[in-house]
C-alpha cells in the first residue's frame, strides 16, 4: 500500500472510529435519562424477577437468583457497569487519542491500540459479517428464528425485554468467559509449572493472581511475565486459550437454543452467537472483563437503547435507529474489506519489479 493511500485510510478509520465511539456516548446518555425521568422507568420500577447467576458455562432458569429483584434496580446496576467498562476501555493501552492518532498515521488497529479506539472497527465489522452469515444460512434454509413468538411463549414487554438486554452482556460474560476455564488459564499454567518444577509464587500471590486472571487475562499474564498480546500480538495468546475460546464460543451458540430458555432461536443463531462470541472471547483474553462486556454490550443494548429513545424521545431522536444502523452498515462494511484486502495481500504473492539494465557498449577491435 502507498504512504498516500495508507494516511487516507488511517485517516479515514480514526473519523470512523471517533465517530462510532460518540454514537456509543449517546447511547449511554439516552440509556441514563430512560431509566430515571420516563415511562419505561417506572414501568421498571414496578416489575421484578429473578436473574439469572451462571458460571462455568451453566446459565439457565434453574441457577436463577433466589429472591425477585426489582428490574430498575438491575437496570441501574447494569448501566453503571457499563459506565465502569468505558472508563477502563478509555484508559487501556496508550489511551485513546494517542492510539487515535496513530491509527490514522498506520491505517489499521493493532494489538496496542486503546480499546474504545479498536472497538467501533471491530464490533462494526463483526456486525456486517453476522448480518452476511445470517442472510446466507437463509438462502440455504438454515432459520435464526426470533426471540418470541406469541404462539408458542409470552413476548416480555418492553420493560422486561429492556431489562434483559442490559443484564445478558454481564450475565452471560460471567457465565461463558470470566467465571470459565478460560479465566482460569494462567492460574492452571502456574500450578502445572510448580508440578514439573516445583517453582511458583507464594500462596497470597497466586491467589492474587487468580483473581486478576478473572478479570484481565492480559494484567495476569504481565504479572507472571508470560508472554502478553499487547508486547507479542497473537503469539501473546497462548494455544490453551485457543481452546477454550472455541470451547466457550460453541456452547455460548448453543445456549440460545437451550431447551426451555424462553426464547423461540433457531438453528441459526448457535451459528451468529458461536462467531460473535468466538470474537468476544478473544476482546476477553486481548483486553479484559471490560472489553468483553461493552461488545456483547454493542449488540444487545446499543440498538436497543436507540430504539427505545426514539419512541419516548421522538424529535430529532427518531432518527438515531437509522443513524446507528447506517453507521455500522458502512465502517463495518470498509473494515471488512480492508481486512480482506489485507488478507489478500498476504497470500498472493507480489512479483518484484524488474529493473531494466542499459546494456554496456560494445568495444571495436583496433586494427593497426
């Protein structure tokens, strides 16, 4: 690629992701005034039920929380989660307007940029794709299903419904990432290397370390001085990490199918939910808890949160489904070239340009 078209298209993905990550403030700002000064607030308030506590890949009505919560209470919480997370993904890496500015100098995201600057290009790329991935397995009779169907099971109303979406991004990460084997990697790689060599931490810092692990796979692994997907790119995720992302993308598919979930998913959507949870995982062990949650967050809540805003808002906020939808249509749509391209580039091979030689003159023999 030439240094021209390199600084238009790193230009072009920093606007882009500068943009997006605006859209995500909206968001966040629209999702606060629904919960406290609108119909939908006190229609929360006044609805409760039980959440759901998975871990370890169990997440299911029979691990539901004991006693009835109130669901402005859950929102609530689940809204100052998130504000947590975007304050971490703001502070990540090199922070964010210095990885901005290097994004539009290198024209790509790389393992050290700052997450709220990674995450608009990969979550709208992952959007294009899962929209692709579905519109295919239709072609093919392959059906994602919906999340109701009044003949078969109540739709919640919106209350519920809102309720839900803002709880699965921490819910089910609990369940399918942090609280899973794949949370417990560098833990289990600390106790097998005390077994071969009889070396480790003390018992505080181990348990110290765990608990990081959980959290940020990346802190732990710097911590122990393993080798880090920020320092060492994807080298930096360790080959027992590949497998249970796998793992724990497979079965996040297949719980949106789960006998008795409540929900009327099709065969389809084991397919969309086990590659946009495989991408999770990995914004899980490259990043943390953090990064993990706000892009389960983009696809349950984000548009959620506008379409609910522009009902109750109305004015100038109707048009925000339109403006979010349009907005990831197009980044995701360049991401996914660019990557394409990318990889194109790599497999093909590229002829090394000749350079021509201007043939030397030809010497007349000297006659006497």
């Amino acid at each position: 690629m030439s240094p021209t078209s390199r600084a238009v298209l790193g230009w072009i993905s920093a606007i882009a992701a500068l943009f997006v990550s605006f859209t995500y403030m909206v968001a966040m700002g629209m999702a606060s005034a629904l919960v406290t000064a609108t119909q939908l607030a006190s229609d929360l308030m006044s609805s409760s039920g039980r959440p759901v506590l998975g871990v370890f890949y169990t997440y299911s009505r029979d691990t539901a929380f004991p006693v009835r919560v109130s669901l402005w209470l859950l929102t609530s919480v689940c809204i100052l989660t998130f504000v947590a997370c975007f304050a971490a993904g703001l502070r990540s890496r090199d922070g964010f307007f210095p990885s901005l500015k290097k994004l539009s100098r290198a024209g790509r995201i790389t393992s050290s940029s700052n997450w709220l600057v990674a995450m608009p290009l990969i979550s709208c790329g992952l959007y294009v794709v899962v929209l692709v991935v579905t519109l295919v397995l239709e072609l093919v009779g392959v059906p994602l299903g919906s999340l109701c169907d009044p003949h078969l099971n109540p739709c919640p109303t919106q209350a519920q419904l809102f309720a839900g979406l803002a709880y699965a991004p921490v819910g089910e990460e609990l369940a399918y990432r942090i609280i899973t084997p794949l949370g417990l990697v560098i833990p289990i790689r600390i106790v097998w290397r005390r077994l071969i060599t009889g070396q480790g931490p003390s018992t505080s810092k181990f348990l110290s370390i765990t608990g990081l692990s959980l959290l940020s796979p990346e802190r732990a692994k710097r911590k122990t001085g393993y080798p880090t997907f920020n320092m060492n790119g994807w080298s930096g995720v360790h080959w027992v990490e590949w497998i249970f992302i796998v793992v724990s993308s497979v079965l996040f598919g297949l719980a949106h199918v789960e006998s008795g979930g409540g929900t009327n998913w099709g065969a389809g959507k084991v397919v969309t939910a086990a590659i946009s949870g495989f991408v999770i995982a990995i914004a899980f062990v490259a990043y943390g808890a953090y990064a993990a949650i706000l892009l389960h967050w983009f696809f349950d809540v984000y548009f959620e949160i506008s379409l609910v805003g522009s009902s109750v808002f109305g004015g100038p906020f109707s048009i925000l489904p339109f403006v979010f939808v349009l907005t990831s249509l197009i980044v995701g749509t360049l991401g996914v070239l660019v990557v394409i391209g990318w990889v194109v580039r790599r497999i093909i091979p590229r002829a090394s340009p000749t350079t021509y030689k201007t043939p030397e003159p030809k010497g007349f023999p000297v006659q006497a």
